[in-house]
C-alpha cells in the first residue's frame, strides 16, 4: 500500500500551482514513487480562480469535488483535493488550517507559490511587495514550525541574479545573487532566499542534524499548457509574460506582439531566454519533494539546497514567435520597439545540478510548449472567466 502524505501548497491556484497539483496527484507518481499525495491548497484568488481547482479534479480523476456556494473553500469526499480561501499573510485565517488538519496528522510538506509576481507592478507598489511576499513566508514558517511541520518547497525565480557579469554564460547556482536585482519583486525572492537560509542554520546550532529540510527552485521562464487543454495560464490584464500574450495575440484579443529591440549580440538581434515547459516544472516541485525525504534516491533530508529550473538551451523572441506561428498555423503579428530598461541579451539556466542531485531534468520540447499553450488558448479565449 502506498504510503499518504498531505502536502499543504500555498497558492495553488495559480499557473504554474495548479500544475504542480496535477503531477502531484497523478497516479503515476503514486506508482512511481509508492507515495499518494493528498494536497490542501490556501490562495486568496487575487490574481487567479477556483476554477483552476475544478480543472484539476478533472484532470486527476478526483470525483465529487465542489466549491462551497460562498467560494470559501471546496473538497472531494476523499480528501485528496482541498481548498481553502486563505490570505497567507492573514495569520489567523492560515493558523485555522493548520489547526484544522492537526488531528488528522497535519502536514507532511509545504510547497510556497504565494506572493505578488508581476515584476513591473512591483516597480510601482513596491511596499506592498514586500508586505506581501514576505509577510507570508514569515507567517507560514512560524506556523510550520508551531504544528511540526518542516519540510519546505520555495518558489523562488531566476531573477534573484540580476544583470549577469557574464551575459552569455549559462547561471549556476553557486554564481553571485541580490548584488545587481532590477526589480522590487526579484529582491522580494532573494530576501525569502535570506530568511530561509538564517532559519536553516538556527536550527543547525548546537544539533547534530537539522530538522528543517528546504529546496528553493529557481525558476527560468515557464511556458506552456496542461496537454489536455484544460488548464494554463490566465493572466488578469495585459500578459507580463512574452508567450501568453503571443498566445493572446494569436486568437485574436492583441493586434500584434512588440519585439523589445531587435539590436542585441545575438544572432538575430532579440533576447535569448531559457524557456520551460510548466508540466516539467510541476514535476520538478515533485523532485524536490521526494529528495527532501529521501524517497527519491538522494537525500536532501535535513539540508537546504538551491536548484535552477531550466532546460539549458536558449530561444530568442523571434525563435518563439516562429514556433509558435507553426504551432498555430499563421504567422504572428510583431513590430520592433525600443529595448526596455532592465533587459539583458541572454539569460539561461545551468540545470546540471538539480539532474544530479534530484533526478530531474526537462523532458518537453519548444514545440510542445506551443502546441500545449495553443490548445489552451483555443479552448478557453478569454481563460477561465468562459467556464
């Protein structure tokens, strides 16, 4: 019989959230991993929908799950697929989960997506920024602590390196962070990092072994859909991000896509990125899950560690304008505007050691993001606001 564990995934409506649900509920990492994960979501829906939960229950074959008339919280009778609206910065709101799933053996794990993420917007509140992203890590790390629960997944990203010295080389974990940050929500990451890093070694002191197990995952540029159709990313107003406003612009809701400079030390002038398929993504939360408590060959039991997410190979903005053409059948409307402040001509993953250490690697393709992202798109034009 497989082993159960409850895993508590603090906004998990989200994108790249609501992913990493599904791989964690997939039966196939139960016959994988002789684990069955039950997962208990907390998201206050600022920039994301219940829907995304019902989506999942589709996909993973979760029967009978409901959300509450209200929309306070919702469940299937197994108890496999819980939310609760919850502000994780609401430490009384986040408490009463805890307590509630005290008597039933608590949490096993936390996987923490919760914060504010738009990079620009950051530049304009950025005191809500940090009142936000940190003030809900700190929440949730004293009640984790409280209720015994000390093992953490944080969802950092790529841009806690800020302006690389050396723009062409691929990033590794060990190279310099927080010096050269653009932007109030990249520091918001980096100080997360620096908390967790000082709460890790607090409980080093005096002990021969650390209780606390922690992975920070560095994200890169997340892209694409669920292969199913059913659930990708739906941003609230204009798309941050280049492939879900392409996406956009593709069914027709955006005139064309602006290509930021066309000028830079690359071979056809635009930005090389690092871009991930979400589903490799998701499985990576599962990685790193499993190398916390040793089931997954490694231990990284009682340690903290640091891993980039990626797949180490680069697409330029045109690379993905043309892929993406292909996958739609069209070719996408782009002009080239002036560069924006900030952006840097290549930015892209050294992904070598979370394959070594946890097993993981990306196993989909740019075309497979496209076509994913496209089926998405088709069949939700205006996200799940057409459910």
């Amino acid at each position: 019989m497989a082993t159960q564990k409850r895993i508590l995934v603090t906004g998990g409506c989200g994108y790249i959230g609501s992913h990493t649900l599904v791989s964690l509920l997939d039966p196939a990492t139960t016959s994988e991993t002789n684990i069955q994960y039950s997962v208990v979501v907390v998201d206050d829906l600022s920039n994301s929908s219940h829907e995304s939960m019902r989506r999942v229950a589709d996909i993973s074959s979760i029967d009978g799950f409901s959300v509450k008339e209200d929309g306070s919280g919702g469940q299937d009778p197994q108890e496999r697929l819980i939310f609760r609206h919850v502000d994780c910065s609401d430490a009384t709101a986040l408490r009463a989960v805890f307590e509630e799933f005290a008597d039933k053996g608590g949490f096993d794990a936390a996987v923490h997506f919760a914060g504010l993420k738009a990079v620009g917007e950051s530049k304009v509140i950025p005191l809500k920024y940090y009142e936000v992203n940190i003030g809900a890590t700190w929440t949730l790390l004293n009640l984790m602590e409280e209720y015994g629960c000390r093992s953490i997944v944080f969802s950092s990203s790529a841009t806690v390196y800020g302006v690389a010295k050396d723009e062409k080389a691929k990033l590794k974990e060990t190279d310099e962070v927080g010096v050269t940050i653009t932007n109030c929500y990249g520091r918001t990451k980096y100080m997360i990092e620096q908390i967790l890093g000082d709460f890790h070694v607090c409980h080093s002191i005096g002990k021969d072994t650390n209780e606390w197990s922690i992975a920070i995952l560095r994200y890169f540029n997340p892209a694409g859909a669920h292969p199913s159709g059913k659930m990708g990313e739906d941003p609230s107003g204009v798309p941050n991000n280049l492939m879900p406003f392409v996406a956009q612009v593709a069914v027709g809701r955006r005139p064309h896509v602006t290509v930021f400079g066309n000028d830079y030390d690359t071979p056809d002038g635009t930005g090389i990125r690092d871009y991930l398929h979400v589903m490799d993504l998701a499985d990576g939360h599962v990685a790193a899950l499993r190398y916390m408590d040793g089931s997954g060959g490694k231990s990284g039991k009682g340690k903290l560690n640091v891993f980039n997410l990626g797949t180490g190979t680069g697409y330029s903005v045109l690379d993905m304008l043309e892929a993406f053409g292909k996958a739609v059948g069209k070719e996408i409307p782009s002009i080239i505007g002036p560069r924006r402040p900030g952006d840097v001509t290549i930015y892209m993953a050294d992904p070598s050691q979370a394959k070594e250490e946890m097993g993981w690697e990306a196993k989909k393709n740019l075309d497979d993001m496209c076509t994913d992202l496209w089926s998405w798109q088709t069949k939700n034009p205006n996200g799940y606001a057409d459910a």
